[in-house]
C-alpha cells in the first residue's frame, strides 16, 4: 500500500527538521510539508532536512487551522496514497510506534485511525474541561463513545484510508469533527489504535492565546458535526454562547482553488533545492 504524510507547518523552524527526520524511520512513499504563512526559516529547513520525496508545497498566507490538513491530502491522493498521516509540523517528540500503529490499523481495515491523547484522567482547565466535554457529545451522538472515548482527529496524529476520502472528500478534513461525522454517517469504520498523553508529542508552547483559541475551535468545530449530524443549521452557537477561535481565519477559498486546481500547487523538493 501507498503511504503518505501530510505535516502542516507554520513558522516550524527548528521543530520541522525533526519531524522530518523521524518520518524517515519509517519510510512513507511521499510526505507533504504544507508550509502557509511562514515568517521563518521553515521551508528551507524542510529542503535540508528532508528525504527526496518531501513535497513541499508553500502558501505565502496562512491557510488557517486544519485547512493545510486538506490540501496536502489532496495532493498525496492524487500521488496515489492508500493511507494518508497527519502529523503536524510542530510534534518532535519520539511517536513512530504510535505511526506504525496507526498504519496498521488502516491496513487492518480501519478508515479513520486516532490516537487518544488524553489516556488518562487529571485535573483539567475549566476551558479544556469543556473541549472534552464536547469531544464526548459529539462521539456519544455517533454512537461511538464506547470505541472512542474522548478521542478525536482534531488532536494528534491521525491516519485515513483512500476508501474514506473518496467518501467524504477533502473539505471535511479542515473541520477535523466534521470529518468524522461525515465518515460515520457513511458507514466507514472509525477505531482508537494508539495512546499517548499530549505532552510527548512535544508540541510548541506558544503564546498564552493560543490553547484558548484553538480549544474554542475544537469545541466550535464539535458543535457543528453535532448540528450537521442532527440535520440542523451548522452554526457553532451553544447555549447562547458562539464558539468561534480560529474557525473565521480557515481560508476556504485557497482550499477550493487546491482542491479543484491541483495543477496550481506547486511543490519543490530537496532535489530542487533554493532554485
């Protein structure tokens, strides 16, 4: 089977280069870096460090939250890819076993595999507290809280089947809850293949901001696959409250220009360096 990685990366200088180089261990057929709105050193980072079959496709705006998500994986199934990783730019810590589980749960049948990144129960923010909540909602609406738990692939690593984007598309992958109601609905199987608690991802602390916007656009995202699942308007309002975070950044429109124009990503590689 056709494997491939897609790393979205965001002034991920420093991080990417070691991202990249665990992936070698275990040798995907093609790995996408999807660079959109770096500031930094990135992308040159990603030409040095990478093997010859990093594709690395640059956006000079950001794409937003999870879009980079759909873009890379439109250009890995074109490319072929049987089974799709997502693995974002910025998790350095030592996950290959937890890589090498995930592909073998899409080989064993599985459309979607997750990673539960909250094994473990431990005092939580009250924000944070709330995210899982929803998480919880959202797969106890699909009937699948007893196989998933809290898991999600809005969080970790996840891997997905050609079957599956065949199903659903590219779009659903921005919002990461949607992609799994959608996957659900359509009869596709959805399992828990791994475990690791978040901090050995080893992801960036970035500013104090940033866990609350994405946590309320995780919990904004849930709130929408929960709508979309019950027929509802897909608004991210809950209880009077408008859950937005990044969800207004995700640019739509550069997605749907990806989407349906694959000739306009333009990738280098490490063989092409700086030229």
């Amino acid at each position: 089977m056709v494997t491939g990685v897609v790393i979205p990366a965001k002034n991920e200088s420093g991080r990417i280069g070691k991202v990249l180089t665990n992936i070698k261990c275990w040798s995907p057929d093609i790995i996408v870096v999807v660079a959109n709105g770096c500031e930094d050193k990135t992308v040159e980072e990603a030409i040095v460090t990478g093997p010859p079959n990093t594709h690395i496709i640059e956006f000079t705006e950001p794409l937003g939250i999870d879009v980079p998500r759909a873009v890379g994986a439109r250009y890995a199934y074109e490319f072929g890819a049987d089974i799709i990783v997502f693995i974002d730019g910025d998790m350095s810590g030592h996950i290959t076993p937890i890589i090498l589980q995930l592909l073998e749960g899409i080989k064993k049948g599985s459309d979607i595999a997750l990673v539960n990144c909250y094994p473990y129960i431990t005092q939580r923010l009250p924000l944070t507290q709330t995210m899982l909540y929803f998480r919880k909602l959202l797969n106890q609406e699909l009937g699948l809280l007893n196989d998933l738990g809290v898991a999600s692939p809005c969080h970790g690593p996840h891997a997905v089947s050609r079957k599956l984007l065949s199903q659903i598309g590219f779009t659903p992958l921005a919002v990461p809850p949607l992609e799994l109601a959608m996957a659900r609905i359509r009869g596709c199987t959805i399992r828990v293949h791994a475990a690791i608690p978040h901090i050995y991802l080893k992801s960036q602390i970035r500013s104090n901001s940033h866990p609350k916007r994405v946590t309320e656009t995780i919990i904004g995202d849930c709130i929408e696959a929960i709508r979309y699942c019950r027929g509802e308007d897909r608004n991210r309002v809950w209880e009077g409250v408008e859950y937005d975070g990044y969800n207004s950044q995700r640019r739509w429109d550069l997605l749907q220009t990806a989407i349906t124009n694959l000739s306009s990503l333009k990738a280098i590689t490490p063989e092409d360096g700086f030229n």
